[in-house]
C-alpha cells in the first residue's frame, strides 16, 4: 500500500464524507477507494468510518486520526513536490549570492533575460562581496571575482577573466606617473572584501612592483572607491565594468597601462552537489553564455 496516497485519500474522504466523489477526484473506481481505506483501518486496528449506503461518517478515531495527520500530510506532499520541482530545468527555488557591483550593474540583464526562458524558477539574489559557506547558508550558487578558491569541498567552474585597469581622474598628479614606484601607498586605494589593505602586484613583463595599497583609505565596494578615485582622491585598480562609464565620460583615465596585475577570474561556486539540479545547470549555461561581453568590454 502507498502510505502517502492512503492518507491522502483517507483526509479527502474525511472532508467529503462520499466515497465516489472521492473516487472522481482523485481518478480512481470507488472499490479502490473502498479497498484502500480498508486497508488503512487493517494497519490502524481501527474503524475510521461508519459506512451507509448514502455516506459515511467519521468514526471517533477517525476524527482523532484526521486531525493528527492533516499537517503531517500536507508537509510530506510540499515537500515532494518541492523536491520533484527541483530536478526540473524549468521549475523550483534558486538561490544566488553575488557581488554588490556586479549585481547592481550587470546582473539586471542577466537575471531578464534568464527569467524570459524560465519563468516558472523563482530567483533569490543577496549580494555581499564577502566569501561565504555555500551549505550553511543555503544558496545555491555563488558568483565571485576571484583567484581559485582554496576551499576543496567547494565545485569551481572558471567562466571568464576580468580584466582590471589602474585609474586615475585626469589632471592630478596620480594621472601623470610613469612608473610604479611613484605611486604614493598613501594614494593607492585598497579593494577589499573585509575592508582590509591589498598588496597590488604589477608587472610589465620583465620586472615586477609591489605597492602596498589602503594605507589611507580601504573599502569593501568598488563602486565607492571608482567614484572617490573619479574626485581625485588616488589610484584604484578594479574591474573595467565598474569604471567603465568613468571611463567613457572622461572622468578616470588609464594610467600605467604597460603595468598589470595577476589575471583574476569570474568564477561560479556550488555546494559539493554530486551533479549539478537541472535548474542550477540552466542558470549557469545561460550565465556563461551572456555574461563575457557584460564584463570584458568598455
């Protein structure tokens, strides 16, 4: 006997107090559902309805027992169908972590046209630039702008490199260096998750320059730091997305450019699923596909 079904069947004749109307609603022959939930009362030892030959009536334990599993019941049955939803590509719950820049600027287009094709997914964004644990905090994916995570219980799938320039607003000292080494650290704007100092480490392909940046000033948003570095107050080295239209408007211009920093990468994270739900794969195709020309170009 399927348990799930018996009970089902057992709290609909409950509430219509007919077998037959319970056999047309749920697509079975009224011996079916006579049969089923005699043998319900079979594995209870007890009667759970007075039968006539007009309707039938909860017994005291029958009430006793509705009432006890009604909940029950409808939890189990959520949660099937949360569960079946969930290994479909176009049905369930997915829950996202990203960037504050990138959500803020880049995502919008993303998440548009992702819900264009699947409609029936609801999408959960927060967006925090801080690393997080994917399984207690219960997201399904993250987005990150990274070097290779460390963490070797967490699935990495590489999408694209990021490209970051080093800026500066035209006209201030910080724009007319030649070199590395006239970088005051006290100018040097830091990016960083925890708001801490970041060491930029530059190369033009022979020799290498460390400088050690955030001595004055660290942020956790490279947006606020585009736009303070755009008031002249240092260099900042971030992203071309978020400096773009800094760019396109003339109020940050490139400096150093023959100096570069390591490649950095736009990176998806998992929880250690062993295959990736049909939903989870769907946003990542269709992320990997958009997302490149979004954050490589000016």
């Amino acid at each position: 006997m399927n348990e799930l079904k018996a009970l089902k069947t057992f709290l609909l004749a409950a509430e219509k107090r007919n077998f037959a109307q319970v056999a047309r609603e749920l697509d079975m022959t009224p011996a079916s559902v006579t049969r089923t939930i005699a043998a319900l009362e079979d594995m209870l030892g007890v009667q759970l309805f007075v039968r006539t030959t007009r309707q039938v009536s909860l017994t005291g334990d029958g009430a006793i027992f509705a009432s006890r599993i009604e909940q029950a019941v409808e939890a189990l049955e959520a949660a099937r169908t949360e569960m079946a939803n969930a290994h479909k590509a176009d049905e369930g719950r997915l829950r996202i972590n990203a960037p504050m820049s990138l959500g803020q600027r880049v995502l919008p287009q993303i998440l548009c046209g992702f819900r264009d094709l699947y409609p029936r997914i609801d999408v959960e964004i927060r967006l925090t630039d801080r690393f997080l644990d994917m399984v207690e905090e219960d997201f399904d994916l993250a987005i990150r702008i990274s070097a290779a995570p460390s963490d070797k219980f967490t699935i990495w799938r590489k999408i694209c490199p990021v490209k970051r320039l080093l800026v500066a607003a035209p006209g201030t000292p910080h724009a007319e260096v030649k070199h590395p080494n006239e970088l005051s650290p006290g100018d040097c704007l830091a990016y960083s998750a925890d708001s801490h100092r970041e060491n930029w480490q530059l190369s033009d392909g022979n020799a290498s320059v460390t400088i050690a940046a955030g001595r004055s000033i660290s942020a956790n948003n490279g947006d606020l730091l585009a736009h303070m570095a755009a008031d002249g107050a240092g260099v900042v080295l971030l992203p071309v997305f978020i400096l773009a239209q800094y760019l396109r408007s003339g109020r940050l211009v490139q400096i150093l450019p023959d100096w570069t920093p390591p490649q950095i990468w736009l990176t998806l994270y998992y929880p250690p699923y062993q295959k990736l739900p049909p939903r989870i794969a769907a946003f990542s195709d269709f992320f990997e596909r958009q997302i490149p020309a979004l954050v490589t170009t000016l």
